[in-house]
C-alpha cells in the first residue's frame, strides 16, 4: 500500500474526515486530497503530526507491517533481552555490539 493510501486508510479509519484531519495538523484541505492521491508528499514534520493525530506511530504510517518486522525468531529473542535484569541486558549489548562490529568491514580491513 503507497503512503497516499495509508494515510487514506488511517483518516477513515478513526473517523475524520480530510477536513478534520487538516485542521488538526494546521494545514489546509486540498494539502491532505493531494497526500492522499499521491500528488503530493507529506514532510517529516507532517508524517509526524498526523501520525500523533491518528494516534499510530511515524513507522506505521509509512510503512506495511512485514516491512517493519526482520524476522519474528530475533524479535522474540530481543523481547526476552528487553526482559532481563540490567546487568545482563548490558552483558549481552556489548557481546551483540562486539559481534557486530566484527562483522562489518571496515575502512582498512579487506572485505
């Protein structure tokens, strides 16, 4: 779905009309009919407006759902990281960060 028909699908969603939504977000009408037939695009400061209107977030009105999840296995396996004492959330930031940096080339490593 483009960004013009989820903005779309969200205004109907909670029940504004795009008059409602424009006044909410202090642009004018024919802003949002040029967002939402994709004529137009909204800036950061828009997304961001309307997204707290619709109450979503900035992501989710911009992106589809699968394109926001990498892989379900890793968000349980950093939902139980989140879930940890401190002190091993911090043991196991700085194993993943060792890693990661390890992993990624840099300027003077051969790829």
């Amino acid at each position: 779905m483009s960004i013009a028909a989820r903005l779309s699908f969200l205004r109907k969603h909670k029940g504004l009309s795009q008059r409602a939504l424009a006044e909410a977000i202090g642009l004018h009408t024919s802003q949002i009919k040029r967002y939402e037939a994709g004529t137009s695009h909204p800036s950061l400061e828009a997304i961001k407006k309307t997204a707290k209107t619709l109450c979503v977030t900035s992501d989710s009105s911009i992106f589809e759902e699968d394109e926001l999840v990498a892989n379900a296995d890793l968000a349980l396996q950093f939902h139980a990281i989140a879930n940890m004492p401190d002190q091993q959330q911090s043991v196991t930031k700085q194993l993943l960060e060792a890693w990661s940096s390890s992993t990624r080339p840099s300027a003077g490593r051969p790829k």
